[in-house]
C-alpha cells in the first residue's frame, strides 16, 4: 500500500527528528529547523483530505487509522510544540529536545492511529524511553527513572489487560477492571504513583515539563478514553470507581498538603500539578460521553498555564537567587513583567478565577459533583486542596512583591533581549486574552471532543 495520511505523518515527523537530530550540535540551528518543519507538517496536516482510502495505512500487517479527531489533535499537538521550539532559541534546552520531541510525537501517533490496544501500548512504552531521555539533563536521572519505572509498569498492567479483555470470560472481570484501574491511576500520575512529579519539576526544564504534562498527557487521555469507550462496561464496575475515587482524593490531599508546607517554587508548582492531576483522574468517574470534553480542556489549560511559567522563569532564568521564597524578596519589584508572567501562570494551574485554569477546573469539578456515583465528597475534598494550594501561593508570591533590596551577587549582568521581552509580552497577552475569552479553549475542546466520539 503507497503512503495514505497516517504513513505520510509519521515520515514527516521521523523525518522531521533526523533533521534536527543531525543538527543537533548547534541548538540554535536545530530549534529553527524544528519551528520550520513543524510549521510545514501543520499546514500539510490542515489541508489534507481524509476519506476511505486515504485515512488507512497497512505497516507489517496492521492497519493505522487517521480519524478526523486525532487529525484535529495533532494539529493542536504540532503547534504546540513548534511554539516550543520558539521558545527553546530565545532559551536554550538540551541538544535533544527538538528531535526526541519529534520522535515521541511520531510513536504517540502510532500509539492512537493503531488498533489492536496492544500494539499502542508498545508505541507508549518506546515513547517513555524517549521521555526519559528527554527529562535526564546534567547528569540527574532520578526524575527520568521514577517515569520510566512508572510507565513500564502501567504499560505491562495494559498489556496483561489487553489478553485478559481479548478472552473475554466473566470470571476476568473483577480483576481486570482493577488492573485497568491502577494502569490508568499511574498513567495520571494517581496516588501513591505520584513520587516522579516532584522529582520532574525540580530536575526538568520549564519547557520539558510543558511538553509531558501538557502535550503527552492530553495523547494519554486520548488513549484512555478510547479504551474506555472500546469497553463501556469497565467504567460501570464498581471496582474502577473505588479506585480512582480513592486514588484521586488522596492524591488532592497530599497535593494540597503539599502546598501548605512547600519552601521553594519546585516544590509549589510540583504539588499544583498534583492537584490538577487529581481533577483528571477524577473524570474518569464520568461516562465517556459526558467528561469526554472536560477531560481533553483540562489538560490543554495546563499546558498553557505551565507555558506561561516558563517564560516566567525563564526571564528571570539568569538571575535565580538560591534558597527558598525568602530569597526571592524584592525581586518582582526588580522584574515586573517576568513576575507578572510568572505569577500568572502559577495561578491559572491552580485554577483560580480570571486565569486560563478557571474554565477546565471548575467545568471538571461540576461534572463530577454532578456524577450519582461519587456524591459530593470528592468535589469537597478537591475543594478543600485547593484551599492548601491558594495558601501555599500566597506565601511564595507575596516576597517577590514585598519591598527589600535586590542582591544580584558578582558578575551578574542584567540583559533582557528584545526577542525575550517580546515573548513575555506575548505570552501575558494570550494568558488575559484566554482568561477573558474562555471560549476560545472551550470550543476547540468541545469541537474535539465531538469529532471524537463520532468517529469512534
């Protein structure tokens, strides 16, 4: 069979990585092929037409499948990370993130457009091996080993899954849906599977922890939702919903606990990210035609919340004081657009109203207190954490705006760029145009979520 869309999206994401892998020695020159060759495999994928013949691709016997929804998701997921390939030349990453961030979007490709399950489960295990690599930077491995440890062994509990639901014996129920149940918890990072968050926050790049949390993590939910969808009966077992219901308001706790007690911004924006990592494990106590759409705007916020604290961060990159939130004291008065910029990111993840995170939170939360199953203490409980996460913000943003000296330390020299000004200005700008028009993600979502379920 000649080459049909699927085939033609992963050459040109492959070949995409080649590219920008032989170039990978000067980074500058390999973010600009990426922004480029994404740019190109976006308007290709834009204009392209699917039909019968040209959405099927026979490889080694097994057929890949581009529907309309995941058509509609890898345009989202291409420009999302060419903006990150903006981003990694005004600040530089490793020399492996343009091209491994190609690759990992090739094999999370294989692993929707595949079907028996099996088979994107495999696509999902070579994808974190690629993540690992993508996560390790000088020299510390500890956040690259907890993810990969966890992905392996979701990923055997899928495969161990996928025989059990493929012999289809009544007697293999109950214990699939726990196995099916605790392979998805690890997957969304569930308590007590949690441990590599915090790790990846304080090892990681800015722009790394963007990518995984936000673009990987809405490919995951796609994956999930599509198995669910696959086997409606596995959501109706009471088991799955005992799991998750326990899993996700523990880990909201934790997270909020967390907050309470964080001492430096690592640790605060890790245990945010815990805590609207248990709102999307939350939703998968809802019926797949109803939290479909919820589950997909949640992450997509997330990303957009955690782009907008890099660009904090890393304006205020080359001028980090070393401690915690009291050596920052006086340095949002020094810096205001990188603080504001900064700050607003932290408090759109945390969901707070007149932030991009309002509109997925809040929309999540109502769904789920809606759900007969789960009654109102959950939605307590992830009200609750967020309460510990609005006081933990509190107490790490207040010394960037209290008055006091800024001491720069020797031979630190200020220099902002244009290119980087230009940046924060146009980051802040979306994160209020977002904030004030939520409509924007809300309807993107709501299209995506309604192509989906109509093609499955």
């Amino acid at each position: 069979m000649s080459l049909t869309v699927p085939g033609w999206l992963l050459a040109g994401l492959l070949l995409s990585a080649a590219v920008t892998w032989a170039l990978r020695r000067w980074r500058q020159a390999a973010a600009a092929s990426g922004v480029v060759l994404a740019g190109l495999l976006w308007l290709w994928l834009r204009s392209v037409t699917l039909d019968d013949q040209t959405s099927l691709f026979l490889v080694y016997g097994r057929t890949l499948m581009m529907t309309e929804g995941i058509r509609l998701l890898f345009l989202w997921l291409v420009a999302a990370a060419g903006m990150l390939f903006v981003l990694s030349l005004l600040w530089p990453q490793g020399r492996h993130f343009v091209p491994v961030t190609l690759a990992v979007l090739a094999l999370l490709a294989v692993m929707l457009m595949i079907r028996p399950f099996i088979f994107g489960v495999l696509a999902w295990l070579a994808a974190a091996a690629l993540l690992a690599i993508l996560i390790e930077q000088n020299g510390q491995i500890r956040a690259a080993l907890r993810y990969l440890v966890m992905a392996v062994i979701a990923g055997l509990l899928l495969l161990t899954v996928d025989w059990m639901l493929a012999a289809d014996q009544a007697a293999l129920q109950e214990t699939t849906v726990r196995l099916v149940a605790l392979a998805f918890i690890i997957l969304m990072a569930g308590l007590p599977f949690h441990i590599w968050v915090s790790s990846l926050v304080m090892e990681a790049s800015p722009l790394v922890i963007a990518f995984l949390l936000g673009l990987v993590q809405l490919a995951l939910i796609f994956f999930v939702y599509a198995l669910l969808a696959a086997f409606p009966w596995l959501q109706e077992m009471a088991a799955f919903g005992s799991l998750v219901r326990w899993s996700s308001g523990l880990m909201a706790v934790t997270a909020g606990l967390l907050a309470l007690t964080a001492a430096d911004y690592d640790r605060l924006i890790g245990s945010l990210l815990l805590l609207d990592m248990s709102v999307s494990l939350a939703l998968l106590l809802t019926p797949v035609e109803m939290g479909w759409e919820t589950a997909v705007l949640v992450p997509i916020v997330r990303f957009v919340s955690l782009l907008l604290a890099a660009l904090g961060s890393g304006g205020l990159q080359a001028y980090l004081p070393a401690g915690g939130f009291v050596a920052w004291r006086g340095w949002g008065r020094r810096f205001p657009l990188e603080t504001a910029v900064f700050a607003f990111g932290i408090l759109s993840l945390l969901g707070l109203p007149l932030t991009v995170g309002f509109s997925g939170r809040w929309a999540a939360l109502i769904l789920i207190a809606q759900q007969p199953m789960v009654g109102l203490n959950l939605p307590i409980v992830l009200l609750l954490a967020m309460g510990g996460g609005i006081y933990g913000v509190w107490r790490g943003l207040s010394p960037l705006l209290a008055k006091g000296e800024v001491d720069f330390g020797d031979g630190v020299v200020i220099n902002t760029t244009r290119m980087r000004l230009a940046a924060l200005i146009l980051g802040l700008t979306g994160g209020l145009w977002l904030a004030a028009w939520p409509q924007a993600a809300l309807t993107y979502a709501h299209r995506l979520a309604n192509v989906w379920l109509l093609a499955d």
